[in-house]
C-alpha cells in the first residue's frame, strides 16, 4: 500500500517557526535588521561622527612618508580584521557610534562570541545550551564594525564584517539569513552589480494610522554578502526616499576593497 505524499505546508510552518526562534535573533545580534537601523536625521546631523585618535603602526608595505594621521582620518587598518572594512568614501563622515563597537572598531573572538550568545536568552534551558553549541561551531573569530554618514542627505550606513575560523560556515551563515529575509518576505532591495553572492532587502514599511509617524518612518535598507575571507552586512537607514542604488554601490565598493585590501577605493 503506498503511503499518502506529506502536505509540505506543515514542514514550510516548522522551518519558519525554528527560524523565528532561533535563528533570527543570532541574526540581530549581528545587526541585521536591528541597532543601527533607527537613527533619525537628528541623531545624524548632531551624532560625534569623528574617528578615534588612536595611531596604529604603518601597514607592511606602505610609504613610510605617508602621514599616518591622513590614513587613520578614513579608517584603522591595525588589525587584519579593520584593513578589510571600506575605507571612508569620498563625501561621507563618521556616522554615530554603533553600541560596544563606536563607529569604527572591532571585537575579538571571544567578546563577539559572548554577544552572540546574548541572543538565546529567550530560550528554554536545554534549547538554549544547544544554541550556545551552535555559536561556539560557528568559530567566530572577530567582528568589525565602520559607520558612515552622508552628511547631504542624513543617511547612515554601517559595515560589519564577521570572521570565521570554519570557513564553509560563511557561506552557511550567508545562506541563512538569506533564506530568514525570503521568509519574512522582506522586499528585495537594489541589485549589487558584479557580485553573485551579494543580496540587498529593504525593511517592511511602518503599518500605522497615523500620518505623522508614516511619514517620519525612516527607509531601511539590508543587504548580505560574503566571500571566502567573511561574511558581510551593510544597514543603512534614511529619511524616504534616500538613493538606495547608490548605498548599494558602497557594497561592491567594500566587496572589492575586501579583494585588494591594500588599495582605497
């Protein structure tokens, strides 16, 4: 006697609810669609948006007469990790300060991993211990961050860039938070020319009745990607609308900095 074909709508429901429950709140730790995403125009214009002082030794290969000062006003570039963040792009400032981060700066493994694992608080004990499990695989072996702001147009846009020591888990966690965004069925936001492994979303609009807080709602804008060094999330939030093919573009600019490092884009 053949068995009846299972009704996939049930398993559809399963994955979505293990997704909600678990492996959203790992991507908002990462700031997915969480943090820096709610700056209004005020926070922008008002916001300390200049670099830490902190002097870093002359990468390797570098002009020894280069002014270090010059270099440090468009990022750090002391760790492996900070050289791969986009350096500051022409007509942006520092944006506001992302939390433990500032708007330029970095966490190690072990700092990273703890704030990783904040996101299972809301988990049961025995589903909470297996996500700290799956965390710990995940080898995380630091995340930086860089914030810029576009001072013409308020529009704020974060990079943070995750490094870990099992490579395929990049690509998996690419994938993931890919599939969390479809599910959720955020809209698709601009393409990012020239990279196949790059995704940008845009936020679900404000549902509300009243027009006052519809139209002082920010745009938000998502977008992943990742290569064989790390995985990439860039947020940016804007008075509607702001130039979202435009923001897009400072992906394939950070994308291709990851590739040749050594130069500024």
């Amino acid at each position: 006697m053949t068995e009846p074909v299972a009704d996939q709508k049930p398993r559809k429901r399963g994955v979505r609810r293990i997704l909600l429950g678990v492996v959203l709140p790992s991507v908002l730790v990462l700031g997915l669609i969480g943090g820096g995403v709610t700056y209004t125009a005020v926070t922008v214009s008002s916001a300390d948006r200049t670099a830490p002082t902190q002097l870093w030794e002359t990468a390797e290969g570098a002009d020894k007469n280069e002014d270090p000062a010059a270099a440090l006003a468009r990022g750090k570039a002391g760790t492996p990790l900070s050289k791969l963040l986009l350096p500051l792009p022409d007509g942006y400032e520092f944006g506001p300060d992302e939390e433990l981060y500032g708007n330029d700066g970095e966490l190690g493994a072990a700092e990273a991993t703890a704030l990783m694992k904040q996101a299972g608080k809301g988990l049961s004990g025995k589903k909470r211990r297996a996500f700290e499990k799956d965390v710990d695989k995940l080898g995380i072996e630091g995340i930086g961050v860089r914030s810029f702001a576009d001072p013409d147009s308020d529009v704020v846009v974060t990079f943070e860039l995750a490094r870990m020591k099992d490579k395929k888990q990049i690509k998996a966690s690419y994938r993931i938070r890919k599939e969390v965004m479809d599910i959720l069925e955020f809209p698709k936001g601009p393409r990012v020319k020239g990279h196949r492994n790059a995704v940008c979303y845009m936020a679900p609009t404000v549902d509300s009745s009243d027009k006052e807080e519809r139209a002082a709602a920010l745009e938000q804008m998502v977008c992943l990607a990742y290569d064989s060094e790390v995985l990439v999330t860039m947020r940016a939030a804007g008075a509607k609308p702001f130039d979202k093919a435009g923001v897009a573009k400072l992906l394939t600019q950070q994308l291709d900095h990851i590739a040749s490092p050594g130069e500024y884009v």
